[in-house]
C-alpha cells in the first residue's frame, strides 16, 4: 500500500495507536526487533533481548557487550502471555 499526502501523515498516529492497544510483545517485553546495525565503533553494546531469543542477524552476532540471559528473557515473555 502507497500513501500520498495526508493518507501518509497518518502511519506515525496510527502505528503509535495500535502499539499503545495491542501491547505487541516486541514494542513491551523484547527490546530489539527495529534494530540495525549499530555504527562505526559501536560493537561494544549488548545484543538485544530479541537477538538473544532470535539469532540471524549477522551484525548482532559481533556485538561484545553483555546481554541478558535467555532464561531471565523468557521468564519475562512467560508473564506477558500470563
């Protein structure tokens, strides 16, 4: 879908609108999933909670910093479906 002119102000509302309704997992308990690649020099950041519980991201994989344990991630993701 294309949206042109005022149609095309409206994603960011309506976006913010839906998250702030249906509390998707990845907008409330998964930091993570919009990430990209951080920059130049930056790899000493933890990976993400998403990229702990989902690896693939090649990028994410040369991340040094610590990151939370999976268990502590998914005793989180087990309360928010509880």
């Amino acid at each position: 879908m294309i949206l042109s002119d005022v149609e095309g102000d409206l994603v960011v509302p309506v976006e913010a609108e839906l998250i702030r309704r249906h509390r998707p997992l990845w907008n409330s308990v998964l930091d993570g999933f919009g990430n990209h690649g951080p920059g130049k020099g930056r790899y000493n950041q933890a990976i993400s909670d998403w990229d702990v519980l989902h690896p693939g991201r090649t990028w994410a994989a040369r991340l040094t910093g610590q990151a939370n344990p999976p268990k502590e991630i998914e005793a989180r993701v087990r309360v928010f479906f509880n």
